[in-house]
C-alpha cells in the first residue's frame, strides 16, 4: 500500500482554510445516527471526545484510571504554546511554524507543523472561556514565559502546574457532556484489540479492569489518544501505566508505525536512586535560565562525590568543568534538550558521573552563581551600602525561591537534599516519543476510519520535539482538527446504522483477546513481570538510548527478540482473569513492549543519520554534534507490520519542504 | 545516593478480595527496604516477594507517582496520605519511618467510596457530582472570544488557581468523621465563583453540586478542619466558606 498524506494543494497558509471548506461535512441530524470511539481521556482525548459529541455524534469514551482526569497529561509542568504575541516580540503563526520545524530537525511535514501553529491561538481563549486559571500579570491580562530554543515568549503557563489545568479544562467538557448524555465514560477500561470490518476501523475490544469481562464495543470510527510509548525504557517520566498496547494492537490489524525511535531525552530530570526505583521525576527545564551544569574536571574529585569523601561545594571554581558553557558558548546551559542530554551522557561515561549509583550517572545543576548575583542585585535594589555574604545569601536565595520554590521542595522531597545549599544532581531521562502511529493531514492512519491524535501519533515534532508544544498539540488535534476532518470520513456513514457486534469480525477479535490473555493466567513461569521489563529497559536505555550503533542496535534487536521468548515461557501472572489484576494489566503491556522494542531499534538501525533524538555515533561531526543527511534521509519511515517485528516492511513517504530551507542546528 | 543500610519493617495491610467479601489486617514483614525509596516502591517489593511465593499481591491505585494525578489513595497509620503534610502517598518516602517500625495501611473509609479490592475504593461518586455542574457551559468551536478580552483580577486568577488545583484523591472524605465531601466540591465552585466566566451559571452549580454530593452518602460539614490538615494540595477552608456563601445566594434567590 503506497502512503498517501493528502496534503491540501496551494499555499501553506491557506492549506488548511481551503481544505475546510472543502471536505464533506455531516448535518446536524445525520450525525446522531453516527457512533464515535475514543480511546484515551488526556488532552488529545478528552478535548476530542467533547467536541465531537458537542458536534452532535454519540461518542464512547475509555480510560484505564478510575477516572478520565487523571489522564497522564495531567502531569506536564511548565506551559503551552501559542503564537499569540500578546508580548508583542515578534511573534507570528510563521515564526512557531518555523521554530517547530527546525526543532525538529527538519523531519516533519510542513502542512502539518504549519496547521498546529494556526490554530494554537484558539486554544488559549478557548481554555479560557473554559475557566482554566492562566497566570495573569497585575493588570489582569495573560502572562508567558520563555522556553528553550526559541527566542520569544510565547509560552502560557498556570504555575507549574498547566498540564493539570488544561486538562480538568478537558475533563469538565467532557462532564457537560457526559450529563447530557452525549458521552458514555468507561472507566477502567482497557482496549485491547482494533475490530476492522471489510477493511474499516469498527470497534474495539476492552477489558472491564475491575471485573474481567471482555467486552465487546462497535462504532463508525475509532480513535486513538492513549499517548506515549517511553515506558518501553522502565524507567521513564511517563505514568506507571502508560503504554503502548492501544497503538500496537493497532499496528498489528494494519495501521503503520512512524518514526518509532524518535525518542526525547530529557536533560534534567532525578537521577536513578537505585534497583528499587519505579519511576523517574523531571525537574522543569526552566531550572536551566538559572542552574549552571558542570562535572569535576578531575576524574579523582568525581570519585571522591561518589564516596560521599568530597562535597561538590568544596570543590574549586578552576577545578569544574562547564562543560555546557565549554561546548556552546553561545547558547550555553540553554541548549535544546537532545544536545544537553548528549553532552551529560558524554561526561559521565568518560568517568566524571557525580551520583553513586550502579552506572555512576548524574552531574550537577548547580545555583549558587546565580544566588550570588541576584542577591548583589537585590541588595543594590534595597540600597543596602555594605551587604554581607550572608545578606547577599538570604536575598538570592528568596529571589531563587520565588521563583522555582516548588520544585525545589519536590526536589528536596525525593532526594532529602537541600538544593539552596548544595548542587541538584540530575540526568537525563525518557520523556515524550515523536514517533507514533502514521497518519494523514486528516489525522487518519492507514486503516479506514481509524484516527490517531496526541502523543500516539508521529505528526507534528519530527525528530526532536520544543517544550510547551505537546500540550499545545493534543489540544490541537482534539478541539480543532480531528472535529473537522473525521467529517469527511464519516459522511459515508450517514445510513450505514448501528454496527452489529455479533458478527465473524467481533468473535474473531475477541477471541484473539482472550486466548492472549489465557495464556498468560496459565502460564506456570516463576519470573514477574517487572522482572521482563527491567530487562528490557535496561537493553533499550544501553543500546537504543541516547547514542547508538550499529554493532550495538543489531545486539538489542536480537537480545529483545529472545527476552520475548523467555517471557513468554517464564513469566508468572498471580490470580485470575476475572477480577481486578493489575499484574495481568502490566503484564499485557510488556508483552506489548517486548514487540515494540525490536521494532523500535530496527528503525534506528536503518535511519544511518543522526537528527533531533536519534544519535548515530557513526553520523557526527568531527566535534562530535549530530549529522544529519538530507539527501537520503529526509523521509518518514512507515512501518507494516507483517506477523513479526523483524518482518515489518518500511515504506518510505518524503519530507517536501516549499517554505523552509534546510539547514544545520547550529548552538554554538 | 544515601547509602544507609536497609530497614526492617513490619506491615499490617488491609486484604479483602472483592467488595461483598469481609477483608481483614495481614501481616508481613519486610527486610532491607532502602530510606530512599519511595512508600508505593515499598509495596512494589512487598508484591514482588508476594508473587515469588505464589500469593496474590496487594492491589493498590497509582499512576503518575509524583503527586499530580489523584490516583494513590491510602490511610497509613490512620492518616490519609501518611504523616507527611502537604505531599499524597506517592510523595512520600521510606526515610519518614524509622528501622523496627509497624505500619498499618488501609483504604480510604467512606460510604459513598466502596471497597473494590484491598486498597482499591471506587471514587467514581466525584466524577458524578462533576457531572452535576463542574463545568461552564461554552461550545468548543474555537469561535469564542480572544482570551485577553475580559482581564481577570491578579488576585482573584490565583486564588482560583489555588482552588483549581485540587487533585481529586478523596483525602478530605477519609480524613473527616462525617465523609463530607466539602473541600473537595467547595474547590470546585470557588474556583468558577472567583472567575468571570463561571458568573452565569453559578447559582445552579453550587445547588446541583451540593445536591449530587448528599445523594452520593457524603456527609455534611461540622466544620472540624480534618480535611484542609491532610489535604495534600493545601486547598484552604475558605473555600467550603465561600461555597456556603454561594450556597445561601443561590437559596434565596429562588
Ligand atoms: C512529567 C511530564 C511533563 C511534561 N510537561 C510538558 C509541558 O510542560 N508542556 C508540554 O507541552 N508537554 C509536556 N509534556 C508532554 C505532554 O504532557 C504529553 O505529551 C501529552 O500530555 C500527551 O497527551 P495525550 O492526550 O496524547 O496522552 P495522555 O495524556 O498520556 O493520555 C493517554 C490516555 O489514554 C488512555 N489509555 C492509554 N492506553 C489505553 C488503553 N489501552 N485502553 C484504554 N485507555 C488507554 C489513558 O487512560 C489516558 O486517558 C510532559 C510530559 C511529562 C511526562
Ligand atoms: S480537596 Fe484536597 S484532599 Fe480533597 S480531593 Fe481535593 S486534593 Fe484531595
Ligand atoms: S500516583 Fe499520582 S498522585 Fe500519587
């Protein structure tokens, strides 16, 4: 099947105006006969499922927590994106165009990127006529900040908590909707399998979480928002549940997966404590305006901060090494993530990691500079002719705690270090994945009437995605875009009637359902879950992670392919099927994982280029910065899955770029 | 990063396997659980050892483990959310209990929030009284008018914040001796009644709320402060003032 990304004709600003007016459209009572299916209750999903049941469809909505607001969305931090330019700086539709595209190094569409920055400035008076408390400045109008990589300020932010806000702005268009009748809510749930009927996306199979049953549930069109795949590391940002089965289950009846090793590597999140870890927690990347990153420059120092023999505040000014201001003087601590992160990883792996853990990873961000200088500043300020040190301490630190106070308690708390008196020790850790499910300009995958939007699809960051830009994003696709283009799909639909679910195709998927999930309360094995996951995790983040080869990602694609079949031999899942297990849940999910993974480092091994997140160190510059190569790369890689991941077939669609010229990122 | 040496503990749980069976406190003793893990990683190892030896692990909620999504939901040591202050239980972590200590841990106590599995309750009363009027009425059809029209109050924007912020965890009920739902439903109208845009339909928000919250068997609000002590976002007990406040408005305007 050739891959058609049915981009508008004519102009880039006016592709998506033309386009409405041009797609078909459902009437108002047509569109009470047309059942809709949302997986996924975060910000793509939510604000998806609540248009289109205010457009007037009967939507049916699924999330696996006990309720659609806890969606993992509900954990971003620092802001949203708008091309507002209420700061008058200059800000445009263009310029977010532009700063998308070249963030993302050059590896997305441009119709797409473009659309996202056009509409990004109807979400903000949309979330606000929602009441979603946006910061606001003393005359009572919207407040930004800045964020890395781009030089305006555009970023709309409710402390830091915005993903929170933005989300329950989601959730209480969902209840309205809900009260009314227009959404049925399923909590609990979890998809597990895509019913295609003559070829077209009809329904799913979900697992009531709480009782076990297999249910069966048809519509005219299924949507996917069940977000990120990063737990395929273990350790990662993502939520304890998140996962990837909802989009695998997809590819495997036919949807391709784009881009599968485009992962995002945050710079500053908490370091690994130990093998009893969970989960990873980010410290927000505006800690970087403030925080200088340095390593000891003498690999003995280093040492003696593992042992706990040296204090980092010991240690002298001319013995550290800055290594981000060394690298890139102008840009600095300020980097765009994928480079901050490489450049860490770089420093530890030479021996100079400050955290005494198994693999010794971790460097400093450290305050006290800017400490200093804010208190100079403030002391001057408060006329104070002669400060003492320790006048200067107090009033740096106050300023220091206006600012990031709560992340420095949430630091303070995980780590029982006080960060106003010593270094934050950080690493970089699994944050967000670009790639995703393949879809058109109308956000359908390559199964008829199945749609993907959100994190779970690869569209709009191509390898290496800006901050603030994935909440803008889901919010995108869920209010704005997905409404409209899934019109032109369901007109078709207007007197098919209700989809039966007592047909071959239903029996068939459920059965496929059910027989994986017998297999594994059978299954007489003596190892846990977590056990495969760890495993997996540590293949992934060794081999796959934030630098790869080639020699290194043919050993992960074998070394995952026999950790799947172990798992499948040895894995031991406690209790029954038709009750609440949540190992049964997890276990599901890496079996997912374990498929995914292969395939994941299969796509890094073919993409023989570095760009955005992926790292080939075959592919760098003599002063070791990622080099990209145009000429034979500038493709989205679409894979078909054909029974196993080592036969997936890559299909190939090519990058156009019209309106931008393509350059090399340079922050030097 | 500490490398104290790992503590002793012993754990009273509470297991009922499913809502019409009677559950009960087992006891289980775990060793060398490190200071720096966090309480839910200490379940995790509890459950690891539980599977190995062939038992059924201790089913809890969780999901974001950093305090933000609501999910985690315990009573340790007669505490919602444990002994720490301002933090949910994920947040909280093993250097809060000494080597030696027993801990007990329980699901959340409340009518209106049942029992599914050992330390699972069903919170989906919330959702209803969400249901009920926890939204503004506006069409999302990206025709609304520029966010910057009406300028909000420096003041009144971040208290509403503040009132936003509310997680939905359920803490308040299970620290209250009537399981009121106040603190929870009050962050919710205070939120709408400090903003502009909630203005509209605000008498019937709080009467529709408050309504759904007593036909759910939440209790009413003596006014103890239980709630506001171990609710973990610190959400302030003026706001089950301002919803009376609201409330009475709403009542003698009809
Ligand atoms: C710690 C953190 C901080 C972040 N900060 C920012 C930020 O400041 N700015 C920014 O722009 N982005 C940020 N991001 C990224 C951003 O939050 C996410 O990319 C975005 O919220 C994803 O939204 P979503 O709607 O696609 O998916 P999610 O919010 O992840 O929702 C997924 C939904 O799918 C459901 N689901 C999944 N699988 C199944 C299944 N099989 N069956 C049924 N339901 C299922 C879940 O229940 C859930 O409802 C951050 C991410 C993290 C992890
Ligand atoms: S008010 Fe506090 S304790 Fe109650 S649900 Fe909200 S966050 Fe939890
Ligand atoms: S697990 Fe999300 S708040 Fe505790």
């Amino acid at each position: 099947m050739s891959l058609d990304s049915r981009i508008p004709e004519g102009p880039l600003s006016d592709k998506w105006t033309n386009h409405k007016n041009n797609i078909r459209l459902v009437n108002p009572a047509n569109k009470r006969n047309i059942d809709v299916i949302v997986v996924g209750t975060g910000l793509a999903g939510g604000s998806a499922s609540a248009t289109l049941a205010e457009l007037g469809y009967n939507v049916k909505a699924f999330c696996y927590q006990d309720s659609p607001r806890r969606a993992h969305s509900i954990a971003a931090q620092g802001g949203i994106n708008a091309a507002k330019n209420y700061q008058g700086d200059g800000d445009s539709v263009y310029r977010l165009f532009y700063d998308t595209i070249k963030g993302g190094d050059y590896r997305s569409r441009e119709a797409n990127t473009y659309r996202l920055a056009e509409v990004s400035t109807n979400i903000i008076d949309q979330c606000v006529a929602q009441g979603v408390p946006f910061a606001r400045d003393y005359g009572g109008l919207l407040d930004n900040r800045s964020f890395g990589g781009v030089l305006v300020s555009r970023t709309f932010y409710a402390k830091g908590q915005t993903g929170q806000q933005l989300l329950l702005g989601a959730y209480s268009a969902m209840n309205r909707q809900i009260a009314k009748g227009k959404i049925q809510m399923y909590n609990r749930h979890e998809m597990l399998d895509v019913v295609k009927v003559d070829g077209k996306a009809r329904g799913i199979i979900a697992r009531n979480l709480v009782t076990g049953e297999i249910e069966r549930h048809s519509a005219h069109a299924v949507v996917l928002a069940s977000g990120g795949y990063g737990n395929v590391f273990f350790l990662s940002t993502n939520a304890m549940g998140s996962n990837v089965t909802a989009a695998w289950k997809a590819h495997r009846r036919g949807a391709y997966m784009a881009n599968p090793c485009y992962t995002q590597i945050h710079p500053t999140c908490i370091p690994v404590h130990g093998t009893q870890q969970s989960k990873l927690t980010l410290m927000s990347e505006s800690l970087r305006n403030d925080g200088r990153i340095w390593v000891p420059k003498k690999k003995e120092d280093a040492e003696a901060v593992r042992a706990g023999r040296l204090k980092p505040t010991a240690i002298k000014e001319e013995d550290r090494d800055y290594y981000l201001e060394r690298r890139y003087p102008s840009f600095g601590n300020l980097v765009p993530r994928d480079v901050a992160s490489r450049a860490a990883k770089e420093r530890c792996d030479a021996g100079y990691g400050v955290v005494d853990n198994d693999t010794k990873e971790g460097v400093f961000l450290d305050f006290s500079s800017a400490i200093e200088r804010y208190g100079k500043e403030e002391a001057h300020v408060k006329g104070l002719k002669n400060p003492t040190k320790e006048d200067i301490q107090r009033l740096g630190k106050n300023v220091i705690e206006s600012k990031y106070g709560n992340l420095f308690e949430m630091y303070q708390q995980i780590t029982d270090e006080n960060p106003y008196e010593t270094p934050m020790k950080i690493y970089p850790a699994v944050h967000y994945t670009m790639g995703g499910i393949w879809v058109d300009y109308n956000l359908m995958t390559t199964v008829p009437g199945l749609y993907a939007i959100g994190e779970a699809n690869f569209s709009d960051h191509g390898a290496n995605r800006l901050g603030a830009s994935a909440l803008m994003q889901g919010l995108a696709d869920g209010y704005f875009v997905l409404p409209y283009t899934i019109g032109d799909y369901l007109a078709d639909d207007i007197r098919t009637g209700k989809i039966p679910t007592d047909t071959p195709e239903f029996e068939e998927a459920e059965r496929n359902v059910r027989d994986q999930i017998d297999r594994l309360v059978n299954n007489n094995g003596s190892k846990t879950v977590d056990y495969f996951h760890k495993k997996l995790g540590l293949i992934m983040w060794n081999k796959v992670g934030m630098a790869r080869t080639k020699e290194g990602l043919n050993e992960a694609i074998n070394e995952i392919a026999a950790l799947r079949e172990e798992f499948w031999k040895e894995v031991r899942i406690p209790g029954t099927a038709e009750e609440l297990n949540q190992e049964l849940e997890k276990a599901g999910r890496v079996a997912d994982f374990l498929e995914l993974g292969e395939l994941f480092a299969r796509d890094a091994l073919e993409r023989e280029e570095s760009c955005g997140g992926h790292f080939r160190e075959e592919y760098k510059t003599e002063e070791g910065e990622a080099l990209r190569r145009d000429d034979e790369f500038a493709y989205v890689s679409s894979w078909e899955f054909t029974g196993k991941p080592s036969e997936a077939i890559l299909h190939k669609e090519d990058l156009q770029f019209d309106n931008v010229e393509l350059k090399t990122r340079s922050y030097k | 990063m500490s490398t104290a040496k790992g503590m002793k503990l012993t754990l009273k749980v509470w297991r009922q396997k499913n809502a019409e069976s009677k559950g009960n406190l087992e006891t289980y003793e775990l060793e060398d659980v490190s200071p720096d893990s966090s309480f839910l990683e200490m379940l995790d190892i509890l459950n690891d050892g539980l599977i190995q030896k062939g038992e059924t692990p201790v089913e809890f909620d969780h999901d974001c483990r950093e305090g933000i999504c609501g999910s985690c939901s315990l009573y340790i040591n007669g505490e919602p959310h444990g002994p720490g202050r301002r933090i949910t239980t994920c947040q909280l972590h093993m250097r809060s209990f000494n080597d030696g200590d027993t801990i007990y841990v329980e699901p959340w106590r409340a009518k209106a929030f049942p029992v599914i599995k050992d330390l699972v309750v069903d919170r989906s009363a919330f959702d209803r009284i969400q249901h009920a009027g926890g939204y503004i009425s506006v069409n999302t059809s990206g025709n609304t008018q520029d966010a910057n029209a009406i300028p909000v109050e420096k003041e009144n924007a971040d208290q509403a914040f503040d009132a936003a912020t509310c997680i939905g965890c359920g803490a308040c009920v299970a620290a209250c001796k009537n399981a009121s739902a106040s603190l929870f439903v009050s962050a919710k109208i205070s939120q709408y009644a400090l903003l502009p845009q909630g203005q509209v339909e605000a008498k019937d928000r709080v009467q529709n709320m408050v309504k759904q919250a007593q036909e759910e068997g939440f209790g009413p609000c003596s006014n103890t402060g239980a709630c506001e002590i171990e609710c973990p976002k610190g959400i302030s007990l003026e706001n089950i003032a301002r919803m009376n406040r609201e409330y009475l408005a709403a009542s003698l305007a009809k």
